[in-house]
C-alpha cells in the first residue's frame, strides 16, 4: 500500500496562534503537514533539519513570509449578495429590515445562488479559510455539497416564526432533513432572533439538537427596537410583531437550554447589566461586525465588557446587504481604527481562534498547532518580530489581498475566480 510522504512547508516565520511567534533566529521555521493536518512545527537550521532527516518529507519552501492561521469569519449571510447597495441605512432598523424583505421578493434562486458563489471567493481570497454562514434559501449547502474548492463552512440554517405558533411547525420541519456534512460542509442552527423566534420555536429547536448536536447562532440585542420591543412591547417592530413576551432574549435563550458553549450571539451592541457575565459563564461567543456597526452608525459595541468579563469574542463580515466587502481583514482595520480598546493582536485573534471557537471548531482550525487543520495564509510581514507588529501589518497591509498565498489542508489554493469556487 502505498504510503504518502508528508510535505514540510518553509517560511521565515509561523504563527501558530495570536499570541506568539516562532521565527527560528533568523534561519526560518517550518510546519510539517501530514494527512492534512499540522503534524509538528520547528525553529531554526537545526529543529529543520531534524524533521528532514525523521521524516523524509517533501519539502516546499515558500520564501520569505510568515504563515498565520487561516482567517474564521464568524458571521455572515453569503446568499445576500445581490443586495450589495441596494439598502439604505439612514431610515433606521426595522425600515432597514422591511426594504430587505421587500427586495428578496425580487430574487430569484439563482441569484441566491450566485451571491454564494461570489461570496466563499471573496472570502477565501482574502484569506479567510473558514467561515459561518446564516443560510435560509439552501444556496450556499447546495454549492458546497459540488466539493470543489473553497473554504470550510458552517451552515447555520436560519429559522424564524416571528412569534406567529401557526408558522412554528413549518419553521421546524426545514431542520429535519440533516445537511450531508463534510470536512467542508458542516450543519449549524440559526434561531433568527429573540424578537422574530418564539419560545416554541425556540424549544423544538433545543429538542432537535439534544438528538443531533449542532451549534446555534442567533442575532442579539443588535438594537434599541428590538429591546424595547422584547422587553415593553413597544417601539418600531410593534405594528408587525403583535404581543410582546416581555422578557429579555438572553432568558429566553437560557431557559431553553441554548445557552452555552456551541452558542454565538450575533452583534449583542446593547447588554443589560450582568448579561457579558452570563455569557462567560455559560461559555457562549459574542461575534462582532464592525463594518455593520459602521453602516448603520451604531455607537461603539462594549468589547470591553465582554473582555471583562472573559466572553470569548469572535469577528463576523455580516452580509453585503450592511457592508462593502466580506473582506475580513478589512473588518479588523475597522475595528483598529474605531478606536476600539483592543491591541492588533487581540483583534487577529478574534479573526482566527476567537472565531474557530464561536462556530464550535476549536481544536479543528484558527491555530497552526500539531492536530489542527493546516489551514494557513502566507503574508509578507517586512521583519516583525512582534506579533502585534505582524497583526497591525496584515490588517493595514497596502498590498492587494489577492497576492495573498492561501493555504487549505497545506495545500496551496489555486486562483480563484467564479469557475474555480462553486
């Protein structure tokens, strides 16, 4: 039987998390790839040689650059693609949401289709090698179950009833045809949000996922009218919701039993005192989209807060819909740039482990570490030596992503274009 040899990668540097920097003293580093996976990493002439010698690899030397983890985005709605620029931001949330409605009357399933297309290529042409995708149309499983190229995705399956019992039933019935899962294709829930999800809902769902368990992700306390029609029954979404629960979605979200370590809250701009600590201790993520935040000019998220009170943070693209790209690197330049109280390192792991835990992939991806997925983007890092010297660099690099190197299972990614991405 055949035995495949398993390929040593040469750099000046690896990041094998964001917080530290293995560079080898001048001499290099390398990160030894077998099965797909990273098998071991070394320093220096000597630690190089060792790994030569013991394992007889095929050896790729990729020059002089540094090897960080492949990109997590946390957050995103790849289908509404069409939508770029279409929706005005300035008449607030919930008229925001309406003209998104309104517009997806218009689109047909190949447009859908198309804006997922167009999305998982931007998306690994920027480096990002994993990402969460809020999925309602089926265009984006339908695209990864072809199995060509292209990032590694978690599909949360967007249901909503917006506290209509009557819908309850049929929102259910589209989570109980499980997605054919892959290292590629892997199946999430997505109760849309406390105001548009009922507690009957939001019950058949912790059912369904006590028989098959998946991550959930859900929009949270992203704003004032959604709070305030949650909690007094009043406010913009009163015309169209009906009678309030009047109850804060983080209690709905914990007496049904999804609150907890396979949990991301989407945006949570707006906690109520104690809820960051009900997060950390539930072991729940808090995803953060700064270009969102920036469209609708939102006042600054409390990331902070959340650090406190050790919530573990994660960055999310969003849609084209609320954003300009799904650029996730660009996600972190605004955030730097927001003034958030953050160092770039900080932020990288946010981009990198912080999302890779928040789609419940830790241990998989987000680190160049032995037994994690070799999945790796090759920048040009001039000679930093820091790592947030490195991350400030990455984020604010002047070069265009697409001479990025993008590295999935170690295998370097062909260049992408509409043919090569399904």
């Amino acid at each position: 039987m055949k035995t495949t040899r398993p390929t040593l990668l040469l750099a000046r540097g690896i990041l094998p998390r964001a917080s530290s920097l293995l560079l080898g003293g001048g001499e290099g580093a390398g990160l030894l790839v077998e099965g797909g996976r990273v098998a071991e990493l070394a320093a220096g002439a000597a630690g190089i040689a060792r790994l030569r010698r013991r394992r007889d690899p095929v050896v790729r030397d990729l020059g002089d650059v540094i090897l960080v983890p492949g990109l997590v985005n946390a957050h995103a709605h790849l289908e509404l693609g069409p939508m770029a620029g279409l929706l005005p931001a300035d008449a607030g949330f919930p008229a925001w949401v309406g003209a998104l409605l309104r517009t997806r009357m218009g689109l047909a399933h190949s447009d859908y289709l198309n804006g997922a297309r167009e999305g998982l290529a931007r998306a690994l042409l920027t480096g990002t090698t994993t990402l969460g995708d809020i999925d309602s149309t089926g265009a984006a499983p339908e695209l990864l179950a072809a199995g060509r190229t292209g990032p590694r995705v978690r599909v949360y399956r967007e249901v909503l009833d917006a506290w209509d019992e009557g819908r309850t039933a049929a929102a259910l019935e589209r989570l109980s045809k499980a997605l054919p899962e892959s290292s590629r294709l892997l199946e999430g829930y997505s109760p849309h949000a406390p105001f548009t999800v009922s507690e009957a809902l939001l019950a058949g769902i912790a059912d369904r996922r006590r028989r098959r368990v998946r991550p959930v992700a859900m929009h949270w306390s992203e704003t004032e009218e959604e709070l305030e029609w949650m909690e007094r029954g009043t406010g913009g979404f009163a015309p169209v919701l009906g009678p309030s629960p009047r109850r804060r979605g983080l209690d709905l979200l914990e007496q049904a039993g999804l609150l907890g370590p396979g949990t991301s809250l989407i945006h949570g701009n707006l906690p109520r005192p104690g809820e960051p600590e009900r997060i950390a201790a539930a072991g729940a993520s808090v995803v953060h989209c700064p270009g969102t935040h920036r469209f609708f000019d939102r006042a600054p998220c409390p990331l902070d807060q959340y650090r406190r009170a050790g919530v573990n943070l994660a960055l999310g693209t969003d849609s084209l819909a609320s954003n300009e790209d799904l650029d996730l690197l660009r996600e972190g330049r605004l955030l730097l740039e927001s003034g958030a109280p953050l160092r770039p390192a900080e932020v990288l792991a946010m981009a990198t482990s912080g999302g890779a835990q928040a789609l419940g992939l830790g241990g998989e991806v987000g680190c160049l570490e032995p037994g994690y997925r070799a999945d790796a983007v090759a920048i040009h890092a001039g000679r930093a030596r820091q790592v947030d010297e490195l991350a400030e660099g990455l984020f604010f690099a002047p070069s265009a992503p697409e001479a990025r190197l993008v590295l999935l299972s170690g295998r370097r990614v062909p260049p992408v274009s509409r043919e090569t991405v399904p």
